[in-house]
C-alpha cells in the first residue's frame, strides 16, 4: 500500500519533506514486513517442537531426547518474545511517523489547497469578467486558433491527470491507514475526533472525509467545457483552411476577393478577413464563457470543500487542546 504512495513522486502532489516522510514510512513498513514472517518461522517452528514433545511423551522416548526438545522449546518461545517485541518496537515507530510528521504535512497539504482554490476562484471571476474584446489579425487566425486548440487540450489532459492523481493517492493514502486500525471501522461513521481509547488518531478522519470529499466532487463539466473551447478553436481552423482554399483555386497563388463558390445545389459565400476575424471573436469569447464558467463552479465546490476540512480540523484541534489543558 505505502508502495502505492510512494510511486505518486514523480506527479508532484506533495513536497520533499512529504515524499522524504512516505519513504521512511516504506521502508520501515519493509521491516516490519520482515520481523511478521520471521515471527511466523519461529512459531511454526515452536508448534512443531510442542508436537514433538507431546509424542516423546506419549511414547515414552529416551529423557534425553525429550530434555533436548525441551530446551529447543524454550530457545523458541525466548525466540518468539524477542521477535513480539521488534514487532511492537516497529509498529510504534510507524505510528510516531503517522502521527508527528505525516499527519502535519497532510493539513499543511489541504491548508495549501484550499488556498489555492479561493485563488483560483479569484482569477476566474477576473478572467470571466474580462473576455476579450479586441479585433483578431485576419492573417494571425489560423494559426493562433490552431495554437489554443493545441493548448487547450493539453491543459485539459493535465488537469484530468492532477484531479486523478490526487483521488488515486488519498485512496491509497486511507487504505493505510485504515489497515492501521485493529477494529476495522465503518470508515462512513468515522468522524473528525480526538484520540479516542480504541487509538483512533484523527489523521484517519481527516483523510476519511477528504476522500469522501473527492469521490463527491465532479469534475466532468470542466472536461465538458475545455472540449467544447478546444473544438471551437478546431472548427475555427477549418474554416479559415476552406475559406483560402475557396479564395486560392488551384494552380493561382493570388487570392481572388469577394469571390462566390458555387457548387451543385448551393451556393457559399466566401467570407471576408474582416468577417472571419468577428466569427473568431465570437467563437473565442462563447468557448472562453463555458470552459471559464466550468471551472468557476469547479473552484468554488473544491474551495468550500477544502475549507470545510480545514474548519472541521480546527474544532478538532480546539477540542484537543482543551481536553489536554483540562488534564
């Protein structure tokens, strides 16, 4: 599971210190790996001595045979209280690990967020109050649409790729940590709370609710809306392409005007620079309408989500540190 977490790295979801934490947390859940199936050698072992002697003893066998089982016996139960003890030793620096460096740098994570939504937001308001308004050169509009079509959907491929990313790692992310927790609880009535005597930490809440979070949110209209800009931009291209062809026959490298194509049963007029330059314009600002709109409801959903987590943590803290003063 931690594996899972770690091979997130190359995303840059989170910092250094971060990535330096879940790599520790790895490398010592390894270990712990590796003192569990030793255990499991030794008690193994211990059971098949203790049947062992159980038949010496129904046998009646030599009682220095049944003295020498004995003595591996014990050298197996010593054996045994050693590797319980690793184990233990293991697990509780595991959970200080969960506890005083990955638990801070999870709020220090969703803090950072939800700063960046309200941010974000701010933006998008501004960029949706001040479309542009301005004439496009006739000669630069297929090439500037062709561009944003281009960056469009990379964009969109981006931020599809960073909203999974964050939705794959806090699955991984609280599929530890409720494998941490002996009882197994129901993670939909495991609110933000104290430490409780069952030794709930409320990291576990805080990545319960930021999952429920994320699996809640929907992302598809941004989708929606960066596909309906890019594919503006697209059809924008290929009109302008159908518009030189129409003013360029073959054979001629000089455009030849207001000229009118006529085909079998119709007949389309080609559009002047200036006329293609005010379809631009209103392709670009109807795109630029959607996708912004999209992404203002985006903002504004993951923003009250993320400050909703950061409220609910502080009452936690609050709470926390006056049942501590009380103490």
């Amino acid at each position: 599971m931690i594996a899972s977490l770690i091979s997130q790295r190359n995303l840059a979801l989170f910092s250094g210190s971060h990535q330096a934490t879940l790599d520790r947390l790895y490398a010592w859940e390894k270990k712990l790996y590796q003192e569990v199936k030793s255990g499991e050698r030794v008690r193994i072992a211990y059971e098949k001595k203790c049947m062992q002697l159980r038949n010496q003893d129904m046998k009646g066998v030599d009682p220095s045979a049944v003295d020498k089982t004995r003595a591996a016996i014990r050298d197996l139960h010593t054996q045994i209280k050693v590797s319980i003890h690793s184990v233990e030793a293991v697990s509780g620096r595991i959970e200080t690990l969960r506890d005083e460096e990955l638990h801070p740098q999870l709020l220090e994570l969703v803090q950072g967020l939800a700063r960046m939504w309200k941010l974000g937001l701010l933006q998008n308001w501004m960029a949706r109050d001040n479309l542009p308004c301005t004439v496009i050169e006739p000669h630069r509009l297929a090439r500037s649409a062709v561009n944003l079509e281009t960056e469009l959907r990379n964009w969109r491929a981006c931020f599809e790729s960073w909203i999974t990313s964050q939705r794959s790692y806090v699955h991984a992310l609280t599929g530890w940590l409720l494998r941490c927790v002996r009882s197994g609880p129901d993670t939909s009535k495991l609110p933000f709370s104290p430490r409780r005597s069952s030794g709930t930490h409320p990291i576990f809440g805080l990545c319960v609710q930021w999952l429920r979070f994320l699996d809640a949110i929907h992302e598809a209209p941004v989708y929606d809306g960066l596909d309906f800009f890019a594919a503006g931009m697209g059809s924008l291209y290929a009109q302008q392409l159908r518009q030189d062809s129409r003013r360029a026959p073959v054979g001629s490298k000089e455009p030849r005007g207001n000229m009118e194509m006529v085909e079998v049963g119709q007949v389309e007029e080609v559009m002047t620079p200036e006329k293609m330059a005010e379809v631009g314009i209103k392709v670009l600002c109807a795109g630029m309408s959607v996708a912004m709109s999209s992404l203002t409801e985006f903002a504004i959903c993951s923003a009250d989500g993320y400050n909703e987590l950061v409220k609910q943590w502080e009452n936690v803290k609050w709470q926390h540190n006056s049942t501590g003063a009380a103490m």
